[in-house]
C-alpha cells in the first residue's frame, strides 16, 4: 500500500472515530446541561455538536472519495436535506 492509501485509510479510521466520540459527547453533555442548567455544560454541548458537525463534513468527503467522486462533490444524500 502506498503511503498515501494508508495514510487516508488511518485518518479515515481516525475521523470515525473521533465521530463516535463526539457523539457521546454531544449526548452526555446535553443531558448534563438539561438536569443541572449549567452553562458550562450547555456550552460545552455547543462544542462537541460543532466538532461533530465538522468530523461528518469530512466523513462526506471520504465518502466522495470512495466513490470517485471530485472532493468538492455533493454527497448524494445531501440534496433536499436540511439541517440545522
């Protein structure tokens, strides 16, 4: 494998990672803000949710690349889809 095939195949595996992390995150602290209201908890709610945003942005971006896809290509299932 050439150095850059592994070097994307660890930071994919890296950036899915940081995914389930962040997920968890999102999830602990948005209960903590909710039962304590505690604005440290309410931002660090806002935080991991940013980071866990930014980390899927760039699990799309694999996803054009496993498709042979151009990097800044829609991912499909972007089209019609809102999120806020």
């Amino acid at each position: 494998m050439s150095y850059e095939a592994d070097f994307l195949k660890e930071f994919e595996a890296w950036v899915n990672t940081q995914v389930t992390v962040n997920e968890m995150a999102v999830k602990e602290s948005q209960k903590l803000a909710e039962e304590s209201q505690d604005d440290k908890a309410a931002d660090a709610y806002i935080r991991y949710e940013s980071k866990l945003d930014a980390y899927r942005f760039l699990q799309g971006k694999f996803a054009n690349y496993h498709a042979g896809k151009g990097f800044h290509d829609l991912p499909e299932e972007m089209f019609g889809k809102r999120s806020y």
